[in-house]
C-alpha cells in the first residue's frame, strides 16, 4: 500500500505542477492525467489559441519525457513522419540506413492533424496501436512509455479532412478543449503583457510513470460495474434513430482501462460507477457515429451519451 500512495501522490503532484503552466482547464488537465495513467493516445479538438499545444509541452517537461512535435500540413508525407531509409557509403561501399523520424520520441505531439491527408493519417495507425514503425521489411520499436497527443481543429474549417474512424477509435480520449472564461482570458493575456510565466518542474520519469500505470491496471473492479461498462456500449449499438453506428469493443476496453485510472487518483483501490461516468463521454464521443436525424436536428455525440446513461442510472436505481 506504501508504493500506491507513494505513485498516487506523485501523479497528483505532476497534475498540479502542470496546472501551474496551464490557465484553468482543470478538468482537460486531469482527463489527460487519466489517458497517460492509462497509457493511451489523446485527441484534443478546440479552435487554434487554446493552448492545446502548451499542455502537451507542459507534460513532458513534467514527466521528463523526449517531446517531438509535427505539424501536420496537406503536403506532408507518410515518411517525414515514421522516417526512411537513406543510402550511405562507407569504404567505398553503399548501404542503407534507417533514420528515424519523429515519432520516435516518448511523447509525440501531432498537431493539427486533420490538416494532413489521409494518407500521412495512416501512418500513426501502426505507432499508435502497437507502439512499432514498419519501414520496408524492418520493424522498428518504438520507446516507452510512448504516447501521441493530437490536436484538430473542428471539422468545419476549412483545409481539414475527418480522420478515419479506424484512427478514431485508436484515441482512449477525445477531450474537448472549450474557450475559457472571462477570468481565465484576463489570466492569460496577462501573460502576455509582461509576467513572468511560472517555472514549470520535472517531478516524475517516464519509469516512475509506468510503474503507476502497472498499479492503476491492477484497481478492482467489481462485477456490477464491468456490467454497466458493458452495457453502456451496447446501448450505442441498440435501436436509436440518432446513430449511424455504435462503439467499438475498444471502447469498452478504454472505459475500463481509464475508470481504473480515475479510481487510483482518487485514492480509492475499488472502480465506482461514478468513474465510468466521468469517462465515458471523452471514451465514447468520438466512437459514435451520428445519423443524418441527429445532424440536422443539431443532436451532439455528448447529448446521447448523456442520455445513455440517464436511462443506465433508472435501471441501477430502480
């Protein structure tokens, strides 16, 4: 029990080291907390200005993580990603060499990825899922822990493609990043005015991260609640005039893998239905696909997750 609370206090200090840099969204900063915890992928969608790509940059210096950044653009190739093999000659003999790319880091930020085609997309696909870059016959791993933090702009501005849904579903998170409020905004162009932004720390690695990852896997989760993640996802796939199609079995796996998470922060050693609820709108938002009935009638993904889960609640409380 030493050890957990010895890695709960660490992750809490990291969250709050990191809010230091990051003005308000708390909550955008703890739903990512969870994502590492859970050592998933991140797809953080909000109008440019956010600081989307600060938060990405805040959490490598506080876990003391290699950062690279991509910035995703129509004419970029799959290989300025992954990278390639060059030709090299030594005592008069050629060969070649593979050079690597900048996924190979332990925190990748993909920025603006929608403005990229879908073939550059694709090219994560492998990174993302088996943490590997296969370049001609010859894979290569990737280091860990490894994680890709993306951010898109919405979908209706223009010079951007929707990522395919097999990519989507490749994302634990789809956070979305709102604008802030009055006092967050005066916060912020504060510091642009002249204050000195706060010194960010590095209080944890990247083996003190895995190790609290291994701890949060192990969190308890009672039959009750695995059946309600169950059912949860089901219910996206049930009759509704409002979705074209339903969650993946992956989701199911990202609410489990991030409800353990959640419950770890909160210093409990047991999942709650409240922690599957917390997550299940950054889990399944961006797993549903929406019918032209719901578009039209301005129905979001978030609108039917909520209603999922209020007629779940009926059933538990009933």
């Amino acid at each position: 029990m030493d050890d957990i609370s010895f890695y709960q206090e660490k992750i809490i200090s990291c969250e709050s080291e990191i809010a230091k840099g990051i003005i308000g969204q708390r909550e955008i900063i703890r739903q990512t907390m969870l994502a590492l915890l859970a050592g998933g992928n991140v797809l953080l969608e909000g109008m440019p200005g956010l600081g989307k790509t600060m938060l990405v940059r805040t959490i490598s210096q506080v876990f003391s993580l290699s950062f690279k950044r991509i910035q995703f653009t129509p004419d970029l190739m799959p290989s300025d990603v992954t990278g390639t093999n060059v030709m090299v000659r030594e005592e008069g003999k050629s060969s070649f060499r593979f050079q690597r790319g900048p996924l190979f880091a332990n925190l990748v930020l993909a920025d603006e990825i929608n403005r990229a085609t879908p073939k550059t997309q694709s090219a994560l696909l492998e990174a993302m899922q088996e943490h590997t870059v296969t370049v001609g016959t010859e894979s290569h791993a990737l280091d860990e822990p490894f994680f890709v933090l993306a951010t898109q702009n919405p979908i209706e501005q223009e010079g951007t493609y929707p990522l395919p849904e097999a990519q989507l579903d490749r994302f634990l998170f789809k956070i979305l990043v709102e604008f802030p409020g009055k006092e967050e905004l005066r916060a912020i162009v504060g510091l642009t005015e002249g204050q000195e932004p706060p010194q960010i720390s590095a209080l944890c690695s990247g083996e003190e991260l895995l190790a609290a990852r291994k701890l949060a896997s192990a969190v308890p989760i009672a039959d009750a609640v695995m059946d309600y993640i169950l059912e949860l996802v089901m219910a996206t796939h049930a009759d509704n005039p409002y979705i074209r199609e339903g969650a993946s079995p992956r989701a199911a796996q990202a609410l489990i893998r991030t409800s353990r998470a959640r419950a770890f922060l909160e210093g409990r050693y047991n999942v709650s239905f409240e922690d599957v609820k917390a997550v299940a709108y950054p889990v399944l938002r961006h797993r549903i696909l929406l019918s032209f009935d719901a578009v039209s009638e301005g129905i979001t993904e978030d609108v039917l997750i909520g209603r999922i889960i209020e007629e779940k609640e009926k059933g538990l409380y009933a």
